[in-house]
C-alpha cells in the first residue's frame, strides 16, 4: 500500500501543555487523532476534539510554500521533535489550509483522504553515498518477481493489530541499514542483485556486491534454492551511521519468497532453511503465542539500544508465525514495524 504522506484526519484529543521546568501553561497543546497512532502539538486554541485536519508524516518533505515558511531553516523537511518536554511527530494543520493548494470545498474533504500529492509532500530520501550504491548499471527493481521491502509504521495503521489478535506473532529486530534482495536466475545462470529500489546490474563497489566477498553463502543459498528470493538488510561502516557498529558489511536475511506460490513462506521454515548456510536470521525480540499487546507497549518493547552499543535501536518488526497473504487495510501481507521514539528523536528516519 502507498503510504500516505499527508492525509485528513479527525481530531480526538485536544490537551494542553506545561511547561516542563515551573508546570506553567504554555501557549501549546497536544493533538491525537482517531485513525492513526501518531500524535503532534500545535499552537492553543488552534484545534477541539472533531475537528478535521491535515497530519503531514514524519520523514516527509513539504514544498517551499508560504504555509511552510516556519520550516525553512529545516530545509522543509519534517521529523521527530520535542517541544516543552513533549514528543511530537509531524504536522497537524487546520483542514482550510488545504485551500492554499487547491480549489476545493471544505465539505467535501473526506476522513482518511491523501493529500500527499495535491500539497506537494514528498518522501525525504538521504543522499545518496557511492559507498553504499555503488556506480555500476542499474535498472527497476524487478517487482515482477517479487515485493520490495518496505514495512508500513504501526501508527499510521493502529487497526492493523487488530488483524494480530489471537495469532502466534514473532517481533524481530528492525536492523537500521539498507535493504539487500538477492535470488537466482536460472534461464542466465546468475546471482541477481538488488537494493530496496534498483536491480544492480554489474558488480562493483556498491555494498550489495562487497559483502558476497565476506559471505559467499548468500551467493550458494540463491543457487542452490533458485525458486527462493532472499531479502533482508545490510548493515555497516557509512550504511545509516552504522549504529550497529559493524567493521564490514553484514547481510542479515529477514525474507524469503517463494516464487512458485508467490507469496513469503513462514519464519520457522526460513530459519530452517538456513542450517547449512553462513547466513544470519534477523533476532527475535519477542514473541507472542496469542498477540494482545497494544501500541503503547508495542512502543515500550521497541525501546532500547543495539547490542554492544549505546545507539538506540530503529524497532521492531511485527509478523505471524505463520503467514498471511493479504489484509486488505495493507494491500499485501500482515506485517508492520513499530519505530523506536528515541531512534526518531536522534534523527532517524
């Protein structure tokens, strides 16, 4: 599913907010929404319970308009803060300033709606390093063989969990790096090599190339299982800050589709799958036999730091023992990842 960058939502909650050194009310308030678990403060006065608005994501970036003029010096990009002690994650503005991009009646504004495009919000992509890209050709990523990776943020999606209830769920480290596919190609007889969004078509420097050198099991398991598709994330020296501290790239497999049935085949086959291979498993942070947590714990549980480090880690990922193909609120698999707060607030993305 396309996430929504800017959508119409309904205001749940309106509080206010002291100021964290003498308990003073400031001229801020807190903002909830009904639909989606992220929460933003805002001028007093400015929103009551019901109200519809526009919540712009975090990890966006908003055209130089003089709506945005406040985000100037930000360089118009949208991110995790904390004002007067409180967390805040994106914007919440008030559904008339949606008039200031296009001809439309507030009436007509739907709850849910995405706006991303109308309003010219866009997805913030970090520059790109020839370390980790490499210079060699590249082409689409092949979609037409299997999904990119790319797991939607429990808070945009709350709802989602109640798809969990009940099942047998695994929560497995969010690995803060850059995604990595690789599988086989039978008709060239060759390693096809991917990152999240490109097919990289030559060996080069790129760190999807490099660390088939130091683990040329990912290379043997691709051939030796042609009809799988192995994914997972790279992490490293100059990949993300490389908050997990590693001396070389390291591939950690997360993913394996099986191309046959078209669809991911289950965790504890994956890791089977694997004895006999030089190719790590993402870790288990936890595991439920019948899911029933919410996000505020969900949020607690993603909290903390890499091992041997005291860089907060990005999170969890959420996935059933067993797989589910398709919930209709994702458009695809039940899956989602829940992003440390403390990751956000030292700037990640």
């Amino acid at each position: 599913m396309e996430r929504k960058l800017a959508s119409i939502q309904k205001i749940k909650s309106v509080e206010p907010i002291f100021h964290p050194s003498d308990g003073s009310l400031t001229s801020l308030e807190l903002v909830k929404f009904e639909d989606i678990g992220w929460q933003c403060v805002a001028r007093a006065g400015e929103f009551v319970v019901g109200d519809l608005a526009v919540y712009i994501e975090i990890s966006t970036v908003v055209p130089e308009h003089p709506v945005f003029e406040f985000l100037r010096a930000r360089h118009w990009k949208v991110k995790t803060v904390r004002l007067c002690g409180v967390l805040s994650q994106g914007l919440a503005l008030p559904v008339q300033e949606i008039q200031s991009f296009v001809d439309i009646a507030i009436d007509d504004v739907q709850v849910g709606e995405d706006v991303s495009i109308v309003m010219g919000i866009t997805r913030y992509e970090a520059p790109i390093d020839v370390r980790i890209n490499g210079t060699g050709r590249v082409r689409t990523f092949p979609s037409e063989v299997v999904p990119r990776t790319d797991e939607e943020r429990v808070q945009s999606f709350p709802h989602i969990l109640d798809h969990f209830r009940g099942m047998n769920v695994v929560a497995t480290l969010k690995h803060d790096g850059t995604s990595a596919t690789y599988f086989w190609d039978v008709e060239q007889d060759k390693l096809r090599v991917c990152s999240r969004n490109m097919e990289k078509l030559d060996p080069d420097e790129s760190v999807y190339w490099q660390v088939l050198k130091t683990q040329p099991d990912i290379e043997r398991i691709c051939k030796e299982n042609p009809m799988l598709v192995f994914q997972g994330e790279i992490t490293g020296p100059a990949i993300q800050k490389n908050r997990m501290a590693r001396k070389q790239p390291v591939f950690t497999l997360f993913n394996v589709f099986d191309r046959d049935d078209g669809s991911y085949i289950p965790q504890y086959y994956a890791k089977f799958l694997l004895d006999g291979y030089d190719v790590p498993w993402v870790e288990t942070v936890y595991e439920w036999s019948e899911f029933d947590a919410t996000i505020e714990e969900l949020l607690e549980l993603a909290k903390g730091f890499y091992p041997g480090t005291k860089n907060p880690r990005e999170g969890i990922v959420l996935r059933p023992l067993m797989e589910e193909k398709y919930v209709y609120v994702l458009g695809g698999r039940l899956s989602c990842k829940v992003i440390n707060n403390d990751y956000l607030e030292k700037g990640g993305e």
